[in-house]
C-alpha cells in the first residue's frame, strides 16, 4: 500500500493488534501517523 505523503489515524486494539505497532507499519510505508489511539472492543 502507498502511503506517502498522506496522514493516518491509527486504531489499536488492547489484545489484538497494538497501535504501536501498526503505526510502525505505517511509518515504513511512506505515511504520517497523526493519531495513535489503543482501545479495548468487546
């Protein structure tokens, strides 16, 4: 996926996958990670 030059909002689940991580991912794709937020969906 091409992200560069665009901004993204990151949402992380508490027990799944972490926001931290996913904003990693981001990040080595080329995008900007304006907002990471981890939540808990049950």
């Amino acid at each position: 996926m091409k992200l560069a030059g665009k901004k993204v909002i990151v949402l992380g689940e508490r027990d799944g996958v972490q926001g931290t991580a996913l904003s990693e991912c981001v990040k080595a794709a080329g995008g900007e990670v304006v907002l990471t937020v981890n939540q808990c969906f049950v």
